[in-house]
C-alpha cells in the first residue's frame, strides 16, 4: 500500500509492519479541553481492512511455527520499552481519555503487567498436558492450538490495558491479531503500535485499523477469514457479534458488555474505614465511567440513615477537575453523548420520585470546553420496574437502596439483566461467602472495592455482562482451540471400555 499523506496532524493506520495513511479521516479531541486537537485518523476502508487481512494471512503460518518460547520473547523486548516509556504513555492517556492523572498511570502499569504476564506464560512453555488412558499403552495428549486471524474491538476507558488484556495472549499462543480501537481513543493505539512496531514483532502478526465501529468494525467482525472477534462495549453491540458470529462455522467471540454493579454494606460493617472508601472509590473513580462501576450501593437498614450521611459527605468533598492534577478524584466525561446520558438518568431518577440527596451538577464546571458531569446520589427501596436502578448509566450516578438483611441484598443485586461485579462490606466471613456463592456477578471482592482487575485472574461477568468467556487471562478459550490425540505406544490395539474389535 502507498502512503497517502492526510490533513494536519494526520496519524495512520497500522498495516503489514508499516505506518499506511488513509483518505478520509476523524478526529481525536482531548474531552476536558476541546480545543486540543490531538489528531486526525484514519476512517478506514475496504481496501485498508483487505491488505489487513491479506498481511495477516501471509503472517500466520511463520508466527504459528515459531513456538511459545520464541514468541514470548518479544513481549520480553515490548515490556522494557513499555517501562522506558511509562510516565509519557500515561500522559497521552489523560490528554485523550480525559482520565485523572493517577487513573491513566494505572491503565500503563495495567499494560505493562499484562505484557509481562504475557512473557511468562509464553516462556513458560506449556500449551496442554499429558494424560493417561485406562490402557497403559495409550498416551493422550491435549494441546491448545491456535485459531488463526484475532479481531480486537477495544473500548476507550483502559486504551492501553485492555488491549493487551486480549492482544497479549492471543499472539503468544500463535494467533496473529487486528485491533480496531475505540475511535474516542485513537492514539492511545497508536502508541501500541509503535511499541510493537519498536519491539519488532514481525509484519503483518499485530495490526491497527482505526475507524468506527459501525463501520470498520462491523466488516471485520463479518470477514469470513476472523476466527476469533474480542469485544469490549455496550449490550446491545455485544448482542450483535454473537449473532453475526453464530452464522459462520469457524467464528467464536469473547463479549464483555456492561454492567450495574453494587457494593453491598452489612451490618456490621467498619463504615469509617472499609464501606465509606470502598463506595467512593467504586461509585466515581473514572467518573463512573468502568463497566464495573458502583451503580448500586445496598444498605442493611440497621446502618442505612448512617451510611447515606457519611457517603453523601464524603461525595460532596470528591474534586472534579483538570485530568492533569494529581490531586483531583476523576477527570472528564468521554463525550457529548456520555453527559446527555448520564444528565437524561439523573433527570430519571427524579420523575421516578426517589429521593434526591445530592446532585452536584449545578458547580461551575472545570472547563467550558469540555465534558463534565459531577456526582449525583438519590435513595429509595429497590423497584424492578424502575428504568435508572436497572439500566447502566456510566456515569457518577448512584442509588442507594436498603435491604433487610445480606439475603435480600442479593437477592437486589441479582434483580437486573446485568452480573458482572459485586463487592460485600462485613466482618462475617459466613455472610460474604453467601454473598459470593449467590451473586450472579463474575468478579467478587470482601471489604473491597467493586472496581479493578487482576491480570491473572479472568475479568468477565454473566448474564447480559458478558458470554461467559472472561478477558485478561480467562481469553484463552477463545483465543484457542482444544484439540486431543492418542497414541498407542503397543504393538496391538486395544480399545478402551472393553470394546471388542473382533470380526
């Protein structure tokens, strides 16, 4: 493909181990300060997507041969530039997610222990087992193999963790992979692919097509020639790709689609110390603005009154502000769209007559520029029919609901389409593991936060909160298939169960 140099501040797509321009394109503004033009992307076409694929497929058979080993050594390589470069990365991410400083420090740190994950379980070398069969001459053996051509379909709010949550693995155990990144994100994934391109990962093995998803993203869920398509967005997208994904014989996805998520507080709970901290930091970290966002705050009623004065304090003392300040709580909303919604649930929660306890909303906001939303709290008892208790807001928009006990506050917390993440506060061990034995949630946390993930466990939820593959290290199911072969190391056949193979 020929470069074709685009307007001012035009970044490319990444094809074939090339920087390749496109055009036409869109831009990429910072949300806390529009005017900050960050760059203009490629709004990729069918001819982009077809030399994609046309590299992808040349790559494969070599990445494949290679061997885990081989392969892991360059996320050794991609790890130590991600280190060199930590502190500048986590700069581009506050510029163009609109996240708080000290949030898009952790998203590269996230990265970068994902990377270093990803070496690990590649040097190590295993990709299946050995077993024995009931006939001692039989040797049976389990390998995990890959699927061939990986479309990821990233969102903006982790643009470098999450990515790798599903790029990482999926090269180390011999795919080969396209990431269609949010289009609020685009150069976030820029810089992923340069430190690909850097770390020298052979051509056409990790690619970058930007665009938007209805567009580019959409074809490449539907190429006949993507075995495997890693999802990250809302519900109803989600719901789209199964379908699609359903209609060709050699497509599996991995969809993690949203939540409601709740932490629940019991009675005997330490507030000061564990409740009140746990629910700020779940309920407006990014400003609500993670699928595992605290939406939900269940309240045994013997605490509730104190709970609501003290998360209600605490809230009002949460600073909104420039991403760049360390000492600000959450930064900017991603867009238009993002406040309209979390405006339309507020405005929700007040016709639906729960009781308003605090909407900020009415502050001087920190830019006029950009996109912002302050915190908004309200109470009632829970109501299955009620639109805002049931339905994703993503955005700093809490309820808090009394239940009478820890069985009815599961049985709240299970009253949504959503199951994704579920924190408990209580110092009786009893009650959290009935909590977590109960809860239709995929992530749970004791005298924790509802919010984040570790890199070696999976990150998924059921229900409409996913497809029941997780991401970071429970992809490997959809990254790979499981194939068994048996060898018979005897000089006659015998057949297992007693089989007779005499005619």
């Amino acid at each position: 493909m020929m470069p074709i140099v685009g307007p001012r501040f035009a970044m490319p797509n990444y094809i074939n181990g090339e920087f390749v321009y496109g055009k036409s394109y869109f831009e990429s503004r910072n949300p806390a300060f529009l005017s900050d033009l960050i760059g203009s992307f490629p709004e990729s076409a069918d001819e982009d997507l077809y030399h994609a694929i046309e590299a992808s497929k040349a790559a494969y058979p070599n990445w494949k041969a290679l061997g885990m080993v081989k392969r892991s050594e360059y996320f050794f390589r991609l790890a130590r530039l991600v280190e060199d470069q930590l502190e500048s990365l986590a700069r581009i991410v506050c510029r163009e997610s609109g996240k708080q400083i000290n949030e898009s420090r952790a998203d590269v740190v996230e990265m970068l222990h994902m990377i270093q994950y990803d070496f690990a379980r590649g040097f190590e070398g295993t990709f299946g087992r050995i077993v024995y069969d009931e006939i001692s001459e039989k040797e049976c053996f389990e390998r995990m193999r890959p699927r061939g051509i990986v479309a990821c379909i990233s969102p903006w709010n982790f643009p470098m963790a999450i990515p790798l949550w599903e790029i990482g693995l999926a090269l180390v155990f011999g795919n080969v992979v396209i990431l269609k990144p949010s289009e609020e994100t685009p150069y976030c994934a820029h810089m992923i692919a340069k430190l690909f391109h850097e770390a020298g990962f052979p051509k056409g093995v990790f690619q970058v097509l930007h665009g938007h998803g209805e567009n580019i993203g959409w074809d490449l869920v539907c190429h006949p020639e993507v075995n495997s398509v890693l999802f990250t967005g809302s519900y109803e997208v989600g719901a789209k790709i199964k379908c699609e994904v359903a209609r060709h014989y050699n497509k599996i996805c991995a969809i993690e689609t949203g939540g409601k998520s709740a932490v629940i507080v019991l009675d005997d709970a330490r507030i000061d110390e564990l409740a009140i901290p746990a629910s700020i930091a779940s309920g407006f970290k990014t400003a609500g603005q993670r699928c595992v966002s605290m939406e939900r705050l269940i309240v045994d009623i013997k605490r509730f009154d104190e709970v609501c004065d003290k998360f209600i304090n605490a809230a009002k003392r949460v600073r909104v502000g420039a991403p760049t300040d360390q000492n600000v709580f959450y930064g900017a909303i991603i867009n238009a769209d993002g406040v309209a919604k979390g405006l339309e649930f507020n405005k929700r929660a007040r016709q639906e007559g729960f009781d308003i306890l605090l909407d900020r909303n009415s502050e001087s906001i920190p830019s006029d520029s950009g996109y912002w939303l302050m915190p908004f709290i309200y109470r009632g008892a829970w109501n299955s029919n009620s639109f805002v208790l049931t339905n994703e807001a993503f955005s700093p928009h809490v309820a808090i609901i009394p239940a009478a006990d820890h069985e009815e506050a599961v049985r709240i917390y299970n009253d949504t389409i959503y199951g994704l993440s579920c924190a408990v506060i209580t110092e009786d061990f009893r009650k959290a593991r009935y909590v977590e034995e109960n809860a239709d949630c995929g992530i749970f946390y004791w005298n924790l936060p509802c919010i984040g993930a570790g890199v070696r466990l999976p990150f998924g939820g059921v229900k409409a909160s996913g497809n029941l593959i997780p991401s970071a290290s429970g992809i490997i199911p959809a990254i790979t298939h499981q194939t068994a072969s048996t060898y018979n190391r005897g000089t006659k056949i015998v057949m297992a169960q007693g089989l007779s193979i005499k005619t």
